[in-house]
C-alpha cells in the first residue's frame, strides 16, 4: 500500500511538473540547484550545458528507436518462430543483404552520434579569451577561490543548518560565494591542495578534477544572473560530501561593487596578525 501511495505521489508529482513546463524550468534555471522529484539535467545557464542538453535528447531519441526496434524483433520471433507455429524451423544459415544492413546501419548510427559527441568535446575543451580568471583549490574540506587579476584569496566553507536563512539549500549554501559577472567568459583554473578534487557545476556543464601538483582549466559563460550550486564530485575523504559549490553570477555594476569590497575585504584576511609577528620576532631574538 505504501509502494502505491509513493507511485502515485510520483506520477502526480511528475505530471504537475510536465504541466507547469516553461514554469518549472524556469524556477531551476534561477536557483541552479536540484528539485525535488526532478526529471532530466538541471537547466542549462551556459551555451556549452545547452548543447550537453541537446546531446543528450538526441541520444535518448536513437536509444528509444533501438530499443523499440529490438522489442519488435523480440515480439515477431516470439510470435512467428515459436515451436507450435513454425514446427519446421528454417535451416537458413546467412542472408547476405540482412548481414550488410546489420552492418552498415549501426555504423552510421554511430558516426551520427560521434560527430556531435567530437564536436561537443573540443567546445568545451576549448577555452575562449577569458573576462574574468578564478583559480579553484580544493582543500579537505572546502574550496579555496583566487582572483589573480585582483589579487585576493578567500576560503568557502559549508553553511551549518542551524546558521540557515530562509529560502538557503541545506548542504549546498556557504559562507563566501564565488561571484562571476552575467555573460562574460570565465576561466577556471583548478588545482588541489592535498587530494584529488573535483569542481562541478551541473547548470554551466563544467567538472574538472582539482589535482595536486597538476593545474587543470575550464570555462563557462553564465547567460542568467542567480546562484548556481555544485558540490566536489571526487569522493575525498571524511567529509566529501560537505564541501559545496556556489557561484553567484551578477551584473556588470553589481560585480564592480563586489570587487572593490573583496579587494579590502580579504586583503585585510590575509594580514599577517601584528601579534603572531610579535611572537615570531621575539622567539628569533
């Protein structure tokens, strides 16, 4: 009975969503973040994730005609080769134009789905004259973010629950957001500080590994200014699952302002503390 109940709440559910359309999609689009009882990638923000959608509608629509054709095969040798209605089996052993056909078709099937899977690959591993360059380096266990331009450093750690404000995702809000400008390119250079990280994004289409002693590179373009939420998608240790993602994506005025404050804010951050140089000079005396 319970089985039923979560069967019909799924269907329900999924029928609301299918009927809001444009609605739901949307609100994901905004949030950049997973819903509940959610079908399908997240909303693409990026032109690289609008293809990485489209690849892979198009691979399901070839999946479904393989498998509905193999279905059909299925059927008509169940119904018309089985023992009581072919009680003479045939003793065919090859037919030339059904082994070319079963030959050639999956070929070209393949060469259409490797075209745009090639072309695909090189556009996001092609990266364009960067706006803005941030260096990500995964720690154990949260995201260290660097703006070489502007020269500032900040961590970003996990918001507690009991530190949530209203309307904040659980395991997914942190304390000091990356924030990137509305339509410019972004250049993220990834390196990790002890092991093997990795830095996804599912709204912009972007995973990379963040590998000691390695720099690595990507790059999106957010199209639509919102939060967008990721989370370390290389199982690193004890607490993995609590070093999240969030990049907050602003317009142009709005990135100014923020730059201007983080230059003062963290480079008062990184400081040395009078005392502990006090401290050291004395220890050296």
């Amino acid at each position: 009975m319970l089985v039923l109940k979560r069967l019909i709440a799924f269907v329900a559910t999924n029928l609301a969503v299918f009927g809001s359309g444009g609605f739901a999609l949307a609100q994901t689009a905004e949030t950049g973040q997973p819903h509940p009882w959610q079908l399908g990638l997240q909303a693409a923000a990026t032109p690289v994730m609008d293809d990485i959608i489209w690849f892979h509608d198009f691979l399901l629509y070839i999946i479904t005609a393989i498998t509905l054709f193999v279905l059909a095969l299925l059927i008509i040798v169940i119904v018309k080769f089985n023992a009581r209605s072919n009680p003479v089996p045939s003793r065919t052993t090859h037919n030339t134009f059904i082994e070319v056909i079963w030959t050639v078709v999956p070929v070209l099937i393949l060469v259409a789905i490797a075209v745009p899977s090639f072309r695909l690959l090189f556009y996001e591993l092609k990266v364009p004259q960067a706006d803005v360059t941030v260096k990500a380096t995964g720690k154990q266990w949260f995201w260290s973010y660097s703006y070489p331009d502007a020269k500032f450093e900040f961590d970003s750690l996990m918001t507690q629950a009991k530190d949530l404000k209203p309307g904040q995702p659980r395991l997914l809000t942190v304390d000091n957001e990356m924030v990137v400008p509305v339509n410019k390119v972004v250049h993220v250079l990834t390196v990790g500080a002890d092991v093997i990280h990795s830095f996804a994004v599912p709204s912009f289409g972007i995973k990379i590994d963040a590998i000691p002693g390695r720099i690595n590179e990507t790059w999106f373009k957010a199209e639509r200014v919102g939060t967008y939420y990721g989370q370390c998608s290389q199982l690193c240790g004890r607490d993995h699952a609590f070093m999240p993602i969030s990049v907050r994506v602003v317009t142009d005025q709005e990135y100014a302002a923020w730059l201007d404050s983080a230059k003062k804010k963290y480079a008062q951050d990184n400081q040395p503390n009078p005392n502990m140089i006090a401290a050291a000079d004395k220890a050296a005396q």
